[in-house]
C-alpha cells in the first residue's frame, strides 16, 4: 500500500503539509490553493488515515515519519518546508531529527511531543465517534471559544469515517498514544540545534493541547501566540498560518 499525497502547485520550494490525528489532506483544502499559486505543495494522508488507511503497520509518529521520507526520496525531493498541526507537528519534528538536511524550516502548529500534557480522553472519543453530533461535540471542544465549526470539517470527518476500517484504526491509535495518561516528549534540544528556522504557532485556548507547554522552550524555537484561538488552528487561524509558511518559505 502507498501513501496518499495530492500535489499541486509549481514553485522553487516545496511545501510538506501534515495534517492531525483523524484528520485527511482535506484539512488543508482552505490553505493548500494559496500556497500553491507560488511553491510546490504535498499534502499527505498519514498512514491510517483517508487514502493511506492501510499503509502498513500504521500507528506510531516513527511509521509516518519514515514513510513520508521514503516517498520524498521516491520523488526525488531532497529539501523541504514541512508544516504540522498536532500529530502531524510531533511527526514533521520527527522527521527533522531523522534527516535533519532535508528540513529547509519547520512550522508547527499545536504539535503534539513538547510537554507530557494531552486532552486524551476527548481524543478517545473522538476517534470512537461515528455520528454527526459524536463529532460535533469532539470538535466544538477542539476549536476555541469564539470559533465556529465548519460544516465542512464535520462534513469531511464523517465522510472519512464512513470507510470501513477507519474508525477501528482511530481507536487503536488513540489507545497507544499515551502511557500512564502522558503522551512522548520530543527531544527539544535536537529541534533547538537544527540548521533550520523552527516556529510555533499555538492557540491560548487550546484544549487539546495545553498552550503552557511553550513555556520553557530552547529560545532558539520561535513561538507566536494567538490567545483567542483553540486547537483547530487551520481552520481557526488561516490567514495566521498562510502567513508564517509564506514567511518561513520565502515566498
């Protein structure tokens, strides 16, 4: 089984968009076209979501990581911005301490691996849920207060979990993604020392993801605050993200 990637877009610079934990490349649909009217963009279905449900032995940041690389190689792509929300963020940091020359920058946005602190009990039942209300009521604890949820990020979770199989893999990767109630903590230090620009762009409510867990970071790590935001953060703060990935890629 291969891994799912749309790519669009032409451009100097390339791209690598990774979407969080029961997400699908959808999540980037508001983003993706304006960063593609000038670098090249690839937007991935992690392994054991959407078109890479299957991919084999999917489950861990290390699987995803690995197999993002092997396709870069496959591609021909030796140099890369990669941006990251949650899950895709610790995955997208992964791989800058497993090829650290690849990364030409890094924008992380709500990553999971910088603190021992994860919502995982709402993240449990959203990779349970089934029903249109399930998941409208994940997400309304996803977003932050003065947030709207999008119908189509209802709309593209159900039609995600809708495939046979999806939901079960949810479940088993959620069941894995702690111990003892923490999740794994990246070693901030190796992401510190990159030859590569690192941001965080992180929402002050955010309940997923505690926004505390900037605090104390190596000061070699960018951090851009956005108080009034949740944990949604391509959705919630578009126009922030497109911002700060125009920047980091110099376009």
């Amino acid at each position: 089984m291969s891994l799912f990637a749309r790519a669009e877009g032409n451009g100097a610079e390339t791209l690598v968009l990774l979407h969080g934990f029961g997400g699908t490349h959808h999540v980037w649909d508001d983003i993706a076209p304006v960063l593609a009217q000038s670098a090249a963009v690839l937007r991935y279905d992690l392994p054991g979501h959407g078109g890479s449900l299957d991919y084999p032995d999917a489950g861990t940041p290390k699987v995803a990581a690995q197999a993002i690389l092997a396709d870069l190689a496959e591609r021909g792509i030796t140099r890369a911005h990669f941006i990251g929300h949650s899950m895709g963020g610790a995955i997208a940091s992964l791989i800058a301490i497993l090829q650290p020359q690849i990364v030409a920058s890094l924008t992380l946005l709500s990553p999971g691996g910088f603190g021992p602190d994860i919502n995982h009990r709402l993240l449990t039942r959203y990779a349970a849920a089934r029903q249109r209300d399930q998941l409208e009521g994940c997400l309304e604890a996803m977003y932050g207060w003065y947030s709207v949820v999008p119908e189509n990020a209802v709309a593209d979770a159900l039609r995600a979990r809708a495939v046979p199989g999806q939901v079960e893999m949810l479940e088993r990767m959620a069941g894995g993604m702690v111990r003892d109630g923490k999740q794994g903590q990246l070693p901030l230090d190796r992401l510190a020392s990159l030859d590569a620009r690192v941001r965080l762009l992180w929402g002050g409510l955010d309940n997923v993801l505690p926004f505390r867990q900037t605090m104390g970071l190596p000061a070699q790590i960018e951090v851009h605050a956005l108080p009034d935001i949740g944990h949604m953060l391509p959705n919630e703060a578009r126009d922030e993200v497109i911002a700060l990935v125009r920047d980091a890629a110099g376009l």
